[in-house]
C-alpha cells in the first residue's frame, strides 16, 4: 500500500475532526476544546482551511498547500 | 487493532502490501454506495483506489478511525490532499528535466538548503511560465515572495531571466580556475550579494515608472559595477526601459554603452557605464 493516503476538498473538515481539530468562524483551523488555540502550519504560521493540505508525522504536523511546502514534502514522498 | 487491520475489515478485497493499492478519503454524502460497497462504507474503484467515505461510515468505524489514524500518521504514514499529491508529482517530474536537472545539480553543493528549496520553487514556476501557464506561475511567485520576501522574489526573477545558467555557472568555472583554493567561497559571497541585493540586475514590473527605473539603475551604480542588466517582459514594460535608457543617456553624467537584446515580448538591455568602478565586489 502507499504510504500516502489521499483525501480530497469534501473530506478536509472531517478528517480534521478525527484529529480533534475545526475550524473557527475566520476560517482557522483550530482545537475542538478550545477554539482560542489555532493549530499551526510546519512554518510556524496559523493555518487556515483554504491551505490545510495534509498531516504528517512529528508530533502531527499539519501541512499547507503552498509551493514551498509541497517543496519540502517532495523528498519525504516516493 | 492496527490501521492496516482495521483497513482490511472495511475495505474489500484489501492488499495491504500491494504498493500500487492507494488508499483515499471523501466525504461525499451523495456518492452511490449500492455500487461495489462493503457493509455500505467503501466504495472501490479504478482497481488499485479504494475509497472511505465518511460521510457514510458507521459510527463505529468513524470511533475506531479517529483512534487508529493518529498512531498511523506516527508510524509514517502522510495524510494529503488530492492537488497536492498531484503538485508534489508534477514538481518531481519537472526535476527530471534536463535544464532544471542542471540548474539542481550545479546549486546543491553550493547553496543552503533553504535556498535551494526557494530555487527549486522557483524552476517549478518558471517552467510553468514556459508553459504559458499564467495563473498558476502568479500564485507560485505569489507564494514564494509571500514566504521568503525579496530573497523569494529576486531568485525567482533570476531564475526565469536564467541566472545561473548565464552568469552563476560561468563565474564558477571562472573561479575554479582563477582561485582553484577558494572558489567555493568566493561564489558564495557573490551568490549571497547577488540573491539578497541584485546589485547589477533591475527586473522592471507593471507597477514600476520610468522615474521607478531611473532611481533603481542610479541605485545599483553604488555597487560599483560597471555593467547593469535591465530585464523586461510585455510591450508596456519594454517602453518603460527604453525611456529611462533614453532619459540615463541624455542626462547622466558618464558616458552610456548600451546593448538591446528583444525576444518574444521580453528584453534584455545592458548599460555599461563608462566611469571606472568605484568599489571592487570581490573586496
């Protein structure tokens, strides 16, 4: 089996919600328990829904859509 | 229960180590799960895809999921967004290209990795601006100026001007000889001026004036270079540069050599300044 598992737009909010997380009236991806708390992005930055690509591992990183992300994924994907 | 158990319990005919078995998530309440289902939860298609559909498993299975999935993710497993894996697979496949290849090879040896992820980016968007694709090499700029600031702009303007192929891969094999103990060094200091300063290159945008050239050009004479290479691309810009030239040659104190190199909508002009450097780049 590949080690990717591929998910498409209309699964984004419940796959988040398998990982405890949702998404705030901004639009932020945030903890389902406290809302204050945004999850962020491997740069350090709050991630929004529009560029919540994927999770992987390292204490469950969340991954954006951006180019420079999918650069730095790139080597870690077969 | 591991994740591959639990998988071969929802998914029919499930070969956990088949490597062309894709696994893939939706949540498509309309989805017709009649068709090729399993306990009404998985619908398979294409062969080697078998699908979970949220919206239509079972309580139970959705709970055992979202304890399962966490250790699956620790254990190596990526979770990614279908435009993202198809992203990830179209900028490995441009790096088999021969000019991006060449462009990858000369720089990994040379630069930090983080500009070399920026350069990476970078040949991804200018081969989709080869590709005419102008949207996409937009949003890419876009993204790479947004993350990475002037440094991301100035690489990607470099890389679509062809930089490293023009002038970067010359002046190394330059240096190689001329300084054969310390090439590595002194190209580096150059590169690093080079990405951060621009200090011999103008790239003219729609936003920028004529005045808006002028000053730059004027700007990059305090680098002491004796050469300033003026790229355009689209008719508008293209006029923009040739007034300021004309402007810079009418009231500029030094005498004015200038080369006009037009191709396809996109110029390349070079101004030598015929005063002497007052500052050596080397130094």
């Amino acid at each position: 089996m590949n080690k990717v598992i591929t998910f498409d737009k209309s699964a984004k909010v419940a796959i988040l919600e398998l990982f405890g997380k949702t998404v705030d009236a901004q639009g932020y991806i945030v903890n389902k328990g406290n809302s204050a708390e945004k999850v962020l992005a491997a740069d350090g930055e709050p991630l929004e829904i529009a560029q919540f690509a994927g999770i992987k591992k390292g204490s469950l990183v969340f991954v954006k859509s951006d180019i420079n992300s999918v650069v730095s994924l790139a080597d870690e994907i077969q | 229960m591991a994740f591959l158990e639990w998988l071969g319990k929802v998914i029919k005919d499930f070969k956990p180590f088949d490597g062309a078995v894709q696994i893939h998530i939706t949540n498509n309440s309309t989805t017709n799960t009649t068709t090729n289902t399993y306990d009404g939860n998985i619908v398979s298609y294409k062969n080697s895809i078998k699908e979970i559909n949220l919206a239509v498993l079972s309580d139970e299975l959705k709970k055992e999921l979202t304890s399962l999935l966490p250790s699956a993710i620790d254990d190596g497993m990526i979770l990614l967004e279908d435009n993202t894996q198809k992203l990830i697979l179209e900028l490995k496949q441009g790096e088999q290209q021969q000019d991006i290849r060449i462009v990858l090879d000369f720089l990994k040896p040379k630069i930090s990795q983080e500009d070399l992820n920026i350069w990476r980016a970078a040949l991804f968007m200018r081969d989709c601006y080869r590709k005419n694709d102008k949207t996409k090499t937009q949003r890419l700029k876009y993204q790479i100026m947004q993350k990475y600031g002037d440094k991301g702009r100035n690489i990607t303007n470099l890389c679509t001007a062809e930089y490293v192929e023009k002038f970067l891969m010359p002046l190394h094999a330059d240096l190689a000889v001329s300084h054969p103990d310390d090439a590595g060094r002194i190209f580096l200091k150059f590169y690093d001026l080079l990405v951060d300063k621009l200090p011999f290159s103008v790239f003219v945008c729609s936003k920028m004036s004529k005045i808006d050239i002028i000053v730059e050009i004027e700007h990059k004479k305090r680098y002491g270079v004796k050469v300033i290479y003026i790229h355009g691309i689209g008719a508008a810009n293209i006029d923009k540069i040739r007034d300021a030239i004309r402007d810079l040659e009418h009231n500029s104190e030094c005498e004015i050599e200038k080369k006009w190199e037009e191709e396809n909508k996109t110029v390349v002009a070079s101004i030598r300044f015929k005063i002497p450097a007052t500052k050596n780049l080397q130094n």
